[in-house]
C-alpha cells in the first residue's frame, strides 16, 4: 500500500505509541493536519502560540518520561518555537519537532514563509533533519525519536517540505535502527569505576552532588540506595531537585548562586566530590578559579563525555548511562570489605550541622505584607509536597526551589539553563496532559506570566484545572534585586506599572480569579482553590513584599563560600 508523506508521519507518530501532538497549523503543515482529523489514535492539542507548543510538549516528556512530540508550520511558526526548543536542548529534554517547511522546489527562493530552518535550529537540537525525498520520511522519524532519547536527551527537529507530505511511496516503519555514527557509551569503565569506589571508602568529608541526569535517566533509587548506604550528604542543582528527597537529614538543600549555606559550603571544603549528572555550570559552582581553590578529589560520572572536565578538571571521570554505573559502583561497594571512616564522618557531620545552625533560608513574616517564601511554604503544606509544581523564571523560581520541599523525581519542572521566562503556564498544561489526574501549581510572577498568557484559552479549551500562584511584587523581581545590589539602587526599566486586573483577566477567559492581599488569607485561600475549586483553574494574584530578595546568593564571579546572607531579623 502506498501512503502520502502526511500519512507515513501519522503512522510513524502511532508507531511510537505518541499519546498528544501539541502544535499550531499553517500553510506548508496543512496535508499533515488533514491526516490528524482522520485518525484518533493520539490527541492533538491546540495551543495559541507555537511556544507554548514546544514547551508543553517539553513538560510533557519531562514529567513522564516519554518523548514530547510538536508541530509548527514554516517560517514565522518554527522560528516562534526557537525558543522552546532552545530551551530543551539546555536542560536535556527529549523531544521531537515536526516543522513544515516550503515545497523543496522552491527552497532557497524567499518563497513565503520560507526560513532556513534546519541552519536557524542548528545550534539549539541534538540533532536535525531536512526530509528531500518522501522515501526517507519513515526512516528520519525512527532515528529522531532514537536519538532524542538516547545517550544524552535532547530536542530533534525533522523538517518538512509541504510537497514531500503529498508525495507517495510505501510504508514500512523500521523496528529498530543503528547508526554508524551515533552509538552511545551506556557501560562505564570498570577501571574508573573500582577508582571511584577507593576514593569514596577513603573520603574523610565527602558530598555527592547529584544534577538533572539524575532525574532524565530514572536513576533516583539507585541514588539513595549508594547515598544512605555510605551516609554521605548530599545536595541537588536546580535540576536535580527531588532526585534525593528533600526531606531526608542526609539532604543539605540545593548549591549554587542561591543555595543553602550548608550545601555550598560543603561542597567547597569537602575532599571527595562525587558528582553524578550535573555539569559543573556558573550558577552552580561559581567562579571556577574559587572553586579550585581547595584541593579535593572529583569522581563525574556523566552520560555526555563532552561535559566532564568542560568547566573543572576531574580526577577520574566516568562516562556511561547513570543506572548502569550506580548499578556497577554498588556492586563493588556491597563486595568492598572496607567502610567509610565512621569517626571522620561524625566529625564532618558535626561542621555541616553548625552550617546548617545558620539558617540561611529564614525570611520574617510580618501581619502586614505578604513574604513571598511564606507564600510557597503554605503551598507546600496546602499539597502535602506531593504537587507538580512549574515555574516560571525569576526569584518566584528560586523561592520555589527553596521552599518546596520535592521528595520524588519529576515534580519540579522549570527551565534551568536557558532561563526562559514565559514557560510556567505551558508547562503546567504539558504536565497535567502527562499525568492527568495530578494537582499541578504553576508559581509564576507578574512578568513572566505575561509571556504565554494567552494559553489561558488552551488551558480553558481543555479544562485544565493548573492552580496559577502569581507572586506579584509589581517589579521584574531579579532584575531588581541585581540593580539594588549590584547598580547602585537604580531600577532602570525593572518597574511594571502597567499591569492587567488579573482577576478580571482570568475571568474573563472563563476561570477563576483571586487577589490576596494580607498574609492571613493566604492559607485559607489556597485551601480553598485546591477544595471548592478542585477542577477549576485558579489565578491567585498574592500582592506579595517589593522589597524581598533572594538569600542566600553568590555574587557573579565569585566563590562558593562568599556568600551574600539574609539581612539580621
């Protein structure tokens, strides 16, 4: 049987067991959209701009594990979504992008709604394609899905012209594939493995600083099994968040620019690091000069061998698929006859208590305004922690990370490398697609959401009931915050005084809306949209403190240990 372009791409998509396609149609994706309406194998969802398109389905696969799928039309929708997309390939998303593209005959000849799609997207995917011949359709989308979930995830984009998806051949999606070129490491090296296993018996004050491969690769059991069984501490990046419960004695709260002083601290004076998934970025170690400063070992253990030793030389780096390593490391550790240093750890127990006495975390919490950490911290209690939570990006972002206390894998979802404002509210809509029967609360900030509010329509079309908690603080929130500290208190462009009725607004797409203005309605306000609003979307618009700043935090350029602490209260 001989099928067109747009109905291989249908029967490769339901080949892949792909369960929502989220997109926006145009001109050179129309064949395509015609096959959508005649199949009911997987949703397609509308969303209102194609942004929200690519981040959604990036929530998506990074709530569930599954890979993303979305569609954008040529030129203005496929550079649209290059934000999206950026945004995946920062933080390792798997995800495929289908994008339309002009007739390949007029290719190169500023036809309309023509852009280079695959030399635009080049830099910011895994890996892309431009689909010249119908034949090769069904082989391109074996190998996008393959290689976005293999080795290190990531965004693939297959591009395709209007008239390749009206062109016809025969059908045969391949059960497998292999490429010459791309075969992923997934066994670590026994050698380094047996390295690593010496230096963590030898460790005197160790810390295991675990990153956002942890959660990608689904190996947060094996993490606490090899964490609780050596005794060691144990801090998360961003990403990494609920990859260690939070609320474990072992966890010592997130590193980096703003995190815990005891995570920092300890990460700067121990002698063992062992490092698994994460990259060693700015904002978590700082400047690595500083970091450099005490001379420690370092075991990386990383599926990307381009990320060991990128930003700080490693003493016995690994490369292979977390699982299999922590599966291998564990093993050796169970045969070792030798333990950990019992009397040395107490003793490093001991210094990361006295860090942990200075509370780096505590804000005060007055009868008149609103602190936004109270306001995350209710939420918290209000969800009993077991909530999806997105973000936006900004200090609503850090003070989540901060507050909500994420004790399993996949809850947290915000956008860590690229630092996207905008994705909070399509995240949310992704994440409650993935698992739909779960409490998802987007924590956004006045600015940021306005970035993709008009996916309160899509969210309406859906009926998705997101609980929206806007702390609004009537500023650019970081932005402020770096112009107070760092540009001598002048807020150039930071101040947003033009804002929409948020209540009205959300109403006036058909949900509901609420303004809460004094801390003693925060509570009962929250309890009330996760109670009598249950399957409703909710925008609480909490008027919170202008003048709240994030603490702790690291200053750009400087060390781990200088930290810049909450004022006295």
């Amino acid at each position: 049987m001989q099928l067109t372009g747009a109905e291989i791409l249908i029967r490769c998509l339901q080949e892949e067991k792909v369960e929502y396609v989220f997109g926006y149609p145009g001109g050179s994706v129309l064949y395509i959209y015609d096959e959508l309406f005649k199949q009911d194998k997987f949703k397609h969802i509308l969303v209102r701009h194609e942004q929200a398109a690519v981040h959604a389905a990036d929530a998506y696969s990074r709530s569930s594990n599954k890979i993303g799928v979305c569609i954008v039309t040529s030129g203005p929708g496929v550079t649209n979504a290059v934000t999206g997309i950026a945004t995946a390939h920062m933080d390792s998303s798997p995800m495929v992008i289908i994008s339309g593209q002009v007739p390949t005959h007029y290719i190169g000849q500023d036809a309309f709604q023509e852009c280079d799609t695959v030399g635009i997207t080049r830099p910011c995917v895994k890996h892309n394609f431009l689909v010249k011949d119908v034949r090769d359709l069904a082989v391109t989308l074996k190998k996008a899905f393959y290689i976005a979930k293999t080795g290190r995830p990531g965004p693939v984009l297959v591009d395709i012209p209007k008239d390749i998806t009206n062109q016809k051949c025969e059908f045969e999606y391949p059960k497998t594939i292999s490429m010459r070129s791309y075969n992923p490491v997934v066994k670590g090296h026994s050698g380094q493995i047996k390295k690593a296993v010496q230096l963590l018996l030898e460790a005197k004050r160790p810390v295991i600083y675990t990153g956002g491969g942890v959660i990608l690769s689904d190996a947060a059991e094996r993490l606490i099994q090899l964490a609780q069984g050596l005794g060691f501490p144990v801090t998360n990046t961003l990403m990494g968040l609920g990859g260690y419960p939070a609320t474990d004695k072992q966890f010592v709260g997130m590193l980096g620019m703003h995190g815990t002083y005891e995570a920092n601290m300890a990460m700067q004076h121990c002698d063992v690091l062992l490092a698994i998934g994460a990259r060693f970025d700015d904002r978590v170690i700082g400047n690595p000069v500083h970091f450099g400063e005490v001379a420690r070992k370092i075991i990386h253990i990383d599926i990307d061998p381009s990320s060991i030793s990128k930003r700080v030389k490693v003493d016995v780096p690994i490369v292979g698929n977390l699982p299999d390593v922590l599966d291998e490391l564990q093993k050796l550790l169970d045969a070792s006859t030798g333990n950990p240093d019992a009397k040395a750890l107490a003793q490093w127990w001991k210094q990361i208590d006295e860090w942990r006495g200075k509370k780096s975390l505590k804000y005060k919490q007055g009868k008149e305004l609103i602190m936004p950490q109270y306001v995350v911290e209710k939420l918290y209690e209000v969800t009993g922690g077991d909530a999806f939570v997105t973000s936006d990006v900004g200090q609503h972002q850090m003070w989540a990370a901060q507050y909500y206390k994420f004790d399993k894998p996949r809850r947290w979802i915000n956008s860590g490398g690229l630092g996207t404002m905008g994705v909070g509210l399509p995240y949310a809509m992704g994440v409650r697609f993935a698992n739909p029967k779960a409490t998802v609360a987007c924590i956004t900030g006045e600015a940021s959401i306005q970035m993709n509010i008009q996916e309160l329509s899509t969210a309406k079309q859906f009926r998705l009931p997101i609980k929206i908690i806007n702390l609004n603080n009537r500023y650019l929130g970081m932005v402020r915050q770096w112009q107070q500290m760092f540009h001598g208190n002048r807020y150039s462009e930071s101040y947003v005084d033009a804002l929409p009725d948020f209540v009205k607004l959300a109403e006036s797409y058909g949900h509901v809306g609420m303004r809460i203005e004094r801390p003693a309605d925060v509570e009962p306000a929250l309890r009330e949209a996760f109670t009598k609003h249950k399957n409703d979307l909710v925008f609480m618009d909490f008027l919170t403190d202008q003048t709240a700043n994030v603490y702790p935090m690291v200053a750009a350029g400087k060390g781990l240990s200088e930290m810049i602490l909450a004022e006295e209260l």
